[in-house]
C-alpha cells in the first residue's frame, strides 16, 4: 500500500496566472482535499465527469499522464 502525500507543490505557470496584466500574481488556492489518480479511475483507462451539467473525460496514457477534455 502507498503512503498517501501530506503536502504537495503547485506549479506555476503562465496559464494559472489570474492577476491579469499587472504583473503580481494572485495568491494560489490550495485544494484542502487530495485524490489518489487510482481512486478516480478505478482500474478504467477512462473515467466521465459531470461539471456544471456538461461531460468531462478524464483518461490515463500509456505514459502515465492524465488528459481530461471536454
């Protein structure tokens, strides 16, 4: 059984930067609550999930990545 992280980093990026143009970037939100990938897929490569009324997909790769598209 793998040991469930305590902590974990948030990447920066320009994309997750909501501050707009004037150059100081907005505090991040934290999640409070961390999924194992393996909890969501349940040993399916492909997983649907609802959002505000629309489909999302989330899929696994052969690589290990996750992709999730609408």
């Amino acid at each position: 059984m793998q040991a469930t992280p305590t902590a974990f980093n948030v990447l920066s990026h320009p994309s997750l930067d909501h501050a707009g143009s004037s150059g100081q970037a907005a505090p991040v939100a934290r999640p409070s609550h961390l999924l194992e990938s393996t909890e969501l897929l349940k040993g399916q490569k492909i997983v649907g999930i609802m959002h505000n009324g629309s489909l999302y997909r989330l899929q696994a790769t052969k690589l290990g990545k996750l992709i999730l598209t609408k």
